[in-house]
C-alpha cells in the first residue's frame, strides 16, 4: 500500500488540460489514472476508462446494486518552499509525504487496498463495489461530466474519502468567479502601480504575491523601504522589497491553506493590497480598486462587508477565499472562491456582491457552480457510516459535519464524504508539506474495509 501511494505521488499529477483525447488533461494525470487503472486489472478486478477523462475499478457483486466509492488523482500545484521533494513519495518518520497524499491519493489507495483486502478474503459484495476514479477534481469536474455522460450505470449509495471524520452530511454551495474591471489611461509622473500577481488556485489561499511599482517623478523609494520595514515589524508580515531596473519589486510570502478553511492560512494577496493601500498612484482607477479591496475584502474570510453575510444553522457562516489576483496598467482580474450556507442559492450572493461593487464599476464573470447536497444527520447512510466510524476509533462524541469543501460526493445520488481527515489533525490538503502518516492509511483501510463489508451485502438500498 505504501509502495503504491509512493508512486502515485511520484507523478506530478496536476491537471492541464490540453485539448486532446489522448491525455485530455496532461500526460501526468493520464499516467495516474493508468498506474491505477493497472493495479485494478493485476488484482483481477474489472476496469473500465471513458475516453481517458475518467474511470472505475470493479468488485462485481453477486446481486443487482452498486456501491460507488468516489475519489480523485489530479493534485494541485505544489507551490514553493517545500521541506522535502513534493514529488518524491518519500516515507520520512512514520509519513508518506507529497503532493497528493492526503488529498485524494492516499484515501483512494487506502480504498482500493481495502477492496482488495475483502477480495482476497474471499468476500462476495452483494452490490458490486465501484472505486469512481476522477481525474479534474481541482479544476472544472468536466472528467466527471464526460464519465457519468457514457458510463453504463451509476451507484445506488456511496462515499467519498476526500474530507473529514466522521462524516460529511453537507457540503456547502461553492461557486467560481471573477471581479474585474478596466482602468483608465492616466498622465503625470508620479508612483505607478505597473503589476500585481499572486495565487496558483482559486480553492487554495495564496501564499506569494508580487507587486512592482515605479516612481517616474524621480522621488525614489525610501519611504516604501520604509513602510515594509514597519509592517514585518508591526505585524509580522513576510514583506520584501528589491530594486528591478528602476523599479521596485514588493513581495509577500503567506501561509498556504485550502479555500475552505482559508483561517488555517494567511492570505499573500490580502498582505500585499493593505500595504499598497498607504500608497498613492497616479492611477485613480487603481487607487479606487486598491481602496475597495482593503475596504470590503481584506482579511474577512465571509464577505460580511461585500454583501454576503449569510449563514445557516447547519453550515454556519459563509466563506470567502480570495484565490488570484492578476493586475496590470489596463485592468485587474480577482478571482474568488465561495462556500454558501446548504440552505441558500447562487444568486443570493451574486446580488449581495453586486449591490457592493456597482460604485466600483467592477464586474462579475461567473465561471463555476456547484449546488449544495445536504442529508440528514438520521439518513441511514448517515447513521451506517456514523457507526462504522465510531466502532473502528473509539470517538463517541464526534458529530457528522457541514463543511465548506467540496467533493465528488455531490456528482452522484445517495452520497456523501467519509473521511480521510481524522478530528484534531491538521489541515495539509492544497498545503505545502503535505503528507499522510503511515498508521492513518492503514487505519483508513480498516474503516473503508468495514463501510465496504456493510454497505455492499444488500442490506442499504
């Protein structure tokens, strides 16, 4: 099991789309999705591939139902400042470590191994056993699409080890977009704000962004030495700034995090805008921008002064990631990542963000939506999984969860997310550093072993 999840995470695994049928999202997830697409066939299980976008490993059952297990292969981008080789697969000190591990690799190896571990046992599943392979999860699920598009049928209940213990009962509504706006041209000499850059993702709270300015009045850049030295002072900020040619580079470094839990990081983006807000530029449109960030985006992580506060008792609050910013003397587009409560709708948001940003004259470009799943907590797929939970850890006071993320579970009917995240460890998924220890996947392929063994014997339809 370690010796598989190694290679899987040796394959730099982030999606690219390029077009093709051959590898429609990079040879790298394409190599993923073979690697496990063979494992499947060495252990004499059925697989099948829908045109490369994605796929499924079968343990056919004896009777007429399906249950589906759901997990991912593509990665996000491993971003910088790493203490071991993100790709490396190495086992150091008890952890599988690398991109991927926690987040989904290591959950859909454990599955897998927990699939076959009943096979060779000699267990026949009432319901056939299905491990759903996705190959588009951090991007824009069209793999899932195309699969469920030509795949001959779906399952009847399952799972999706890409979250947290002990079980998911709800996901949150999420939703992709952009604010952008054009400036206008500006004459005079004075302090130009020429780019800003900052964020691979927009479900991962940015860790680097990079602002360059140039004064062209000849006024030199003292006081902005200045202010960066007070703000890694004052707040701790991993600020930089150097000399380019004759202009200025301003850097700064944050803490990575996934979008759905953007409190367990610190925004790079956020960092960067509140210190060029104690700067004038000769732009007005970029100094109108600037000052609307830090006014109604800043360091708030629910969009309570954009016009979104909204929460609902199951999910609480709603969650705001700012993913990526890509400004230059012409326009800005900033790209943001919503988590909505499971009771409200898409457009409750878009109509509080645009009741904010129309003095901005900026604009909403609406890119992804997913709608939000939400079963009860007496469900009796809840309260199955619930009990193997319980039964395989000892954790009678943990409760089934709402969570901001969003995983395949919401692909598919009668789904939910299980696991792999047990409470009180942290957050590494999308982070640098990932890893997954050596004693969680082994736990996480006993309790997957025992939802297979009850789920698929008839008794859950």
């Amino acid at each position: 099991m370690i010796e598989s999840l190694s290679r899987l995470i040796s394959i730099p695994s982030v999606a690219v789309p390029d077009g093709s049928m051959e590898h429609p999202f990079g040879e790298h997830v394409h190599e993923a999705f073979t690697t496990m697409l063979h494992m499947g066939d060495e252990a004499e299980f059925l697989t099948w591939n829908a045109d490369n976008f994605g796929g499924h490993i079968d343990f056919p059952g004896t009777g007429d139902g399906m249950l589906g297990i759901v997990g991912h292969l593509d990665v996000v981008p491993e971003g910088d400042g790493w203490e071991f080789d993100p790709y490396g697969g190495e086992v150091i000190d008890g952890y599988v470590c690398g991109r991927g591990a926690s987040d989904d690799k290591g959950p859909v190896i454990a599955s897998f191994y927990a699939m076959k571990a009943l096979k060779d046992l000699g267990f026949a599943p009432d319901k056939t056993v299905r491990l759903i392979l996705g190959l588009d999860e951090e991007t824009n699920w069209k793999g899932m699409e195309h699969y469920l598009a030509f795949v001959d049928r779906t399952p009847d209940l399952g799972f999706s080890p890409d979250a947290d213990f002990p079980v998911i009962h709800g996901e949150m509504g999420m939703l992709v977009f952009d604010l952008a706006r054009k400036f206008g041209r500006f004459s005079g000499k004075g302090l130009e704000l020429r780019t800003i850059k900052g964020g691979t993702a927009a479900n991962a709270v940015p860790d680097f962004a990079r602002a360059v300015v140039m004064d062209t009045s000849g006024g030199g850049y003292e006081s902005i030495r200045n202010l960066v030295a007070e703000l890694r002072e004052s707040r701790g900020w991993r600020l930089q700034c150097k000399g380019v040619g004759k202009s200025l580079e301003i850097t700064a470094e944050g803490t990575s995090a996934h979008g759905s839990k953007p409190e367990e990081g610190e925004n790079a983006i956020s960092i960067i805008m509140e210190l060029l807000g104690h700067l004038n530029f000769v732009s007005d449109d970029q100094s109108a921008f600037v000052q609307f960030y830090n006014e109604h985006i800043g360091f708030d992580m629910h969009g309570e002064h954009i016009g979104c506060a909204f929460e609902d008792e199951p999910s609480g609050k709603l969650i705001w990631n700012t993913g990526m910013i890509d400004l230059d003397q012409k326009s800005v587009r900033l790209t943001i990542n919503v988590r909505y409560p499971v009771t409200g709708d898409c457009e409750q948001v878009y109509d509080g963000v645009m009741s904010v940003i129309n003095p901005f004259d900026l604009g909403i470009i609406k890119d992804r939506h997913k709608a939000p799943i939400y079963l009860e907590e007496d469900d009796p797929l809840v309260t199955t999984l619930m009990d193997i939970y319980r039964r395989q850890t000892g954790d009678e006071e943990s409760k089934p969860l709402v969570i901001g993320g969003g995983t395949y579970a919401r692909a598919l009917e009668n789904t939910v997310a299980f696991g792999a995240r047990f409470p009180g460890e942290p957050g590494l998924e999308h982070m640098r550093d990932e890893k997954i220890s050596v004693e969680g996947l082994m736990k996480l392929a006993h309790i997957y072993a025992e939802a297979i063994y009850e789920l698929s014997r008839g008794e859950h339809d």
